[in-house]
C-alpha cells in the first residue's frame, strides 16, 4: 500500500475524512466566529506535509492524572489517534473501528511491536477525568492504550507536528479524522484517514515502522522481522491477517538452495586452489 495509492484513496473519500461534530456548552455569542469549513485541497496538503516530521519532546497528563513525554515512546511505532471526549458522532465511530484495528494489528504484528495513544485536542474540557470516563465509554483497555489531555500550547505544537487541521464551527469542531503513525525514532510515517478505513490501510504501514522495510542488519532478530514482514499478509476472504506458510517454505527453501550453492561453489574454490598449489611445486 503505498503512499501515492493511500493519497488517492484520501482524495477520494475526503469528505468523510471533514467532519463537523456537536460540541455542548458553546456560548452562542460564539457562533459569529466560526470558521467555514476546512478547505479539502490545502488540509490534505498540509497533513500529507508532516511526513517525515520529528515529533517534540511534548509533555501531556494521562487519564490516570500522571504526566509523561512524547519521548518516552521512543524506541517502537507509535499510532496517535486525535479526538474530542464532547463528540458524540464520529470520534466514538473513529474510536471503536481503531479499537478493531489495533486488535487485530496486535495479533498478526505482535502485542508489544508498537504503542497506542488517543489525544483529546479540546484543551479546555479534555480534563484526565473526561478521557477516563471515555476510555470506560468506548472500552479502551488503559493498560495498553494511553490517553492524554495536555495545556493549549502544547496541542497546538503537536498538532502542527502532525499537519492535523481543526477549528471551531458553530456548535462544534470541523476538524480531519486523522490516526498518525509514527515510527520507532519519533518521526511521523504516515496519515489514515476516515473512520471507516480498510485494515491494510492502517497494518501495511504499522508493519512497515514495526519490521522495516529491508533487512536493517544481519543479525537473527533482524532476519526474523523480515521474515515476519513478508509472510504476514491480509487474507480478504477472512478480513485479516494470517501467516502464508506458503511465503514461509519458499523463503526457506530460497535459502537453503543458497547455502548449497554456496557450499558447492566454495568447495570448487577450494579444490582449485589445491590444484594450483600443486601445480606450482
């Protein structure tokens, strides 16, 4: 899945991606200052833009009232989902198809290979007592899935970090249904967009930050993340992933026919070499 068929496939569907949700408790004399509604072209340019994007050393509070550092996820993938505790249409949607997701990643990819973070972005009501009370709505397993609330300043630095476009709209937030992952070293690797998207949207890239692209080292880890890489793939039939034991045998016997031939051509050095030896006595 690469990015220019996932930026065509965004292109395509974009006006699901916009979203303009109810948010209680805006004052009415508000209602004048809102925006119009986010222009298509420039929020998909300005998301697509953050690619490659280092993410700040951001400090957030999590549900449970304890402060941690962006930083502190370095080391494996991270998926970033961004949603407002107040919506009652598509974040609690985006939340349980991403709940889907991130299950059925953990079982074909590997339960600790990445980590999951939702961000309330509504810095004024996206209190740690309202993140809690939503991870309990949506049933988000907090031992393994983190949420955050964080001060004004903070939001808006991360939310340029990641390309992500919000405003205020009379009686709610339009905003991009964006799930950012970004990779081991803290760099954003890629955008999904929607609240509805297809598995290998989401898993190709989470699999691409987990296990690489290319074999990183010759080392037996390295090796078996590669490994791993090619022979999970996504069964449409079964809507999920599975190991092709197929892939796997080919591998193996690609392998294996490598080391004969390598051991047949080394030996042929060897036996010339002694041939020329005596040769020349």
């Amino acid at each position: 899945m690469n990015r220019a068929r996932l930026a065509a496939g965004f292109a395509a569907g974009l006006a699901a991606a916009l979203v303009l949700t109810p948010l209680p408790g805006i004052a009415a004399g508000n209602a004048g200052l809102a925006d119009p509604r986010l222009d298509p072209r420039r929020v998909l340019a300005q998301s697509e833009a953050a690619l490659g994007t280092l993410i700040g050393d951001h400090h957030f509070t999590d549900s449970q009232g304890r402060r941690f550092s962006l930083a502190d996820y370095r080391g494996k993938p991270l998926v970033i989902s961004l949603i407002y505790t107040s919506c009652s249409t598509v974040c609690p949607t985006t939340t349980q198809h991403l709940l889907d997701a991130v299950a059925e990643a953990r079982r074909s990819i590997g339960a600790d290979r990445f980590a999951v973070l939702t961000i309330g972005f509504d810095a004024r009501r996206d209190t740690p007592q309202r993140l809690a009370a939503f991870a309990t709505q949506q049933g988000i397993p907090v031992a393994t899935w983190q949420l955050a609330s964080g001060d004004e300043t903070t939001l808006a630095a991360l939310m340029r970090d990641l390309g992500f476009s919000y405003m205020a709209a009379a009686g709610g937030f339009e905003h991009i249904t964006q799930t950012s992952i970004i990779d081991a070293d803290g760099r954003v690797y890629r955008h999904v967009y929607g609240d509805d998207f297809p598995l290998p949207v989401f898993i190709e890239p989470l699999k691409e930050a987990v296990f690489g692209t290319t074999t990183r080292a010759f080392t037996v880890s390295a090796l078996v993340d590669r490994i791993s890489f090619l022979c999970t793939i996504y069964d449409p039939n079964q809507g999920r992933y599975r190991t092709s034991y197929a892939i796997a045998f080919g591998i193996a016997i690609g392998g294996l026919s490598l080391i004969i031939a390598g051991t047949i051509l080394g030996r042929a050095w060897m036996r010339n070499r002694r041939l020329h030896a005596l040769a020349g006595r």
